[in-house]
C-alpha cells in the first residue's frame, strides 16, 4: 500500500441554460464549458449555425453555463431540464438513429494516421495520466482538408500532429463529455466535420454514435470496442468504426471502405 494520494477526477453538477431556458444538468468536469455547451446543443439539434450564437459563459463558481442565441434554438425530442450523469448519454439509440439519416460518403483516411493521432491525444491527455479516471477525446481533420473558418481555429492548428491540419483535445470524468467537448470546439470554428474524426478513449456506446451522425462526423475511432447498439447505428447511418486502435491490428467494424490500409 502506498501512501501517495492519487488527484481524484473532478465531476460537479453544470446547469445548461439556453435563452433563459433550463436544458439540462450535466455531471461533468467543469473545463472548457463553452465547448461542452456548444457541442451539447449541436449534437441534440437544437443549435445550428455558429453565426447565431451571441455568447457562451460561466458564471463565477462554474455552476451554471449560459448560452445566448435569440431565435437560434429549436426544441428537440428528448427531455428538457433532466440531469444527465457523467457515463450516461441523453439519446434514445435506435429510434433517434432513423431520423439523423447518414453521414456523407467520399472520406478516407490511413489506418496508420489514425494511430498516430491517437498517440497525440494521449500524450495530451494530462489529466487522463494523473487521475487515472479521465476520459480524453480528439476531433481531427486530416491534412489537405478545408481549413476551418472560426476565428479561434488557428489555435487548434498551430501543434496538430502528423497527417492533421487541426486537431483538438478534450477531457472529462464522462466519454460522452469529452466527445460533446471536441465537438462543440469543432462547431465554434466552423470546421467542416464531414472530413473530421474523433478519437476517443472510451467504449464506443450508442450515445457516441448518435453525435457522430449528428455532427455528420465519418469516422469514429477508440482504443476500446463499440456496443451492439452503437455497431447497428453505425451500420446503418454509414459510420466507420474503428476500435482497439493502441493495438497492433485494430479492428475496422464498420463502413471499411473508409480506412486506407
């Protein structure tokens, strides 16, 4: 038994207000909160268009995240105002896959582009090393893509890895989390997703799958495995998984035509 004290991982309640209305309760780790928002709203349809959105901020104890887009908010079909715990989504999987439709077809990238990326993330992943009980997630977009149109992108393009011309890392106590968090930083620099990837430290549950489809993101990437649920969504929305990517021969689940080998 050792006597040195490990950092525990930061998980704390986060209300989500958007034009003066609750959305949500997420149980979260509250860094880049402006991401997790943004991309929360993006990925259950209720936010759209970047351009729209007036501002996104904290208040001083990081308990309250608010987001001002007049007229820029639709409704979506999941409950709003409940409590969304740090492993759980806030989709229903199969009924909501059908009415995302499919990701768009033409991308490709290297099986060994993707093991690079993924090395980064981890490299990144500061407090993934120190806790042990962090999830990490990347949004990336391979070299020779169309360069992002947001202000900010030049700061997610100055250190992207080999065989990326943007690339961005996230982390959170929840994968979900962390994934909404790429996405969102994705959606406020107004990348185009249909050539992007993300990469995450998780298993791959259906959740996951529903933002990728949402964001219309065509690759999803993890050093674990995907659920049966998420494997369906993705076979039938056009989704290429790929998991156990830290090994040897990772394992390409679905859309293979995606992954140049």
């Amino acid at each position: 038994m050792s006597d040195h004290v490990m950092p525990l991982a930061q998980e704390t309640p986060v209300e989500l207000v958007a034009n003066g209305q609750r959305i949500a309760v997420l149980m979260c780790t509250p860094l880049n909160l402006d991401d997790l928002a943004a991309g929360h709203l993006f990925t259950r349809g209720m936010l759209s268009d970047p351009n729209r959105v007036l501002s996104i901020g904290a208040c001083a104890d990081l308990r309250v995240m608010s987001v001002t887009a007049p007229g820029a908010l639709t409704a979506d079909r999941f409950g709003l105002g409940q409590v969304i715990a740090s492993g759980c989504g806030s989709g229903s999987a199969l009924s909501d896959a059908a009415a995302l439709g499919t990701v768009p077809p033409g991308f490709s990238v290297a099986l060994e582009t993707l093991k690079i990326w993924s090395r980064a993330m981890f490299k990144a992943a500061v407090l993934y090393r120190e806790t042990g009980g962090m999830h990490c997630a990347s949004l990336a977009l391979p070299s020779g893509a169309k360069q992002p149109a947001g202000p900010a992108a030049e700061l997610s393009m100055e250190n992207a890895p080999e065989g990326a011309s943007y690339f961005v890392v996230r982390e959170d106590v929840g994968r979900h989390n962390a994934v909404d968090k790429v996405i969102g930083r994705g959606f406020r620099d107004q990348i185009d997703f249909s050539s992007a990837c993300i990469l995450t430290s998780g298993r791959i549950a259906a959740d996951m799958i529903l933002k990728a489809v949402a964001a219309r993101v065509p690759v999803v990437v993890s050093r674990s495995i995907p659920t049966t649920t998420a494997f369906e969504i993705a076979q039938s929305s056009g989704v290429t998984i790929v998991g156990r990517i830290g090994d040897e021969c990772p394992v390409v689940y679905t859309s293979r035509d995606r992954i140049r080998l």
